[in-house]
C-alpha cells in the first residue's frame, strides 16, 4: 500500500459480495483486517436478502504501515466469493 520511505497512513476499504445463483451457497465467514476480526458469522445471502444482490461491508481508519492484509475466514469447507474491493486513503 505504502512505497518505500512513505509515512503510515490510514485507510477506508470497503469489501462487494454477492451469493450468485449457480454457485454452491457459501458458509457464513469472518472478516480479518490487518490480522484483526472485523466482522463475525457474515452471511452473505441472508444479510443481502437473497442470491443476486449485492452485500457491502465498509471499515474505517485501517492503520497500514506496509501491506494491507485481507483475510475471509470460513466456518466450513465452501469458500466465500469476494467480487470487489475499493481501498481509500483517509
């Protein structure tokens, strides 16, 4: 995120998902963000109100010194479908 010799700064990023027909459902997952939980048990059907709509998740004041990690952690074995991500420095 950083180039080398910049200060750390701090980010807005915002996650897009979608639970689209055709694909198996997904497991409820967590959110990790610079190794922290952010969000706990997303679902991302139920919490969009069915297949084919969009579910976006917005965090705030990320501290990043060098990388930003992004982690999608799920509870079992199907993988959640991440289908953007938008990165703002603050």
């Amino acid at each position: 995120m950083l180039g080398e010799g910049d200060k750390p700064a701090r980010y807005q990023v915002t996650l897009h998902f979608a639970q689209l027909d055709g694909f198996p459902d997904s497991a409820p997952f967590d959110i990790r963000l610079q190794g922290k939980t952010v969000a706990s048990d997303v679902d991302v059907a139920a919490a969009a109100g069915g297949t084919n709509r969009e579910l976006v998740r917005t965090f705030d004041g990320l501290a990043v010194e060098d990388t930003l990690a992004i982690e999608l952690v799920p509870h079992g074995n199907d993988l959640p479908t991440l289908c953007g991500i938008e990165v703002r420095r603050e």
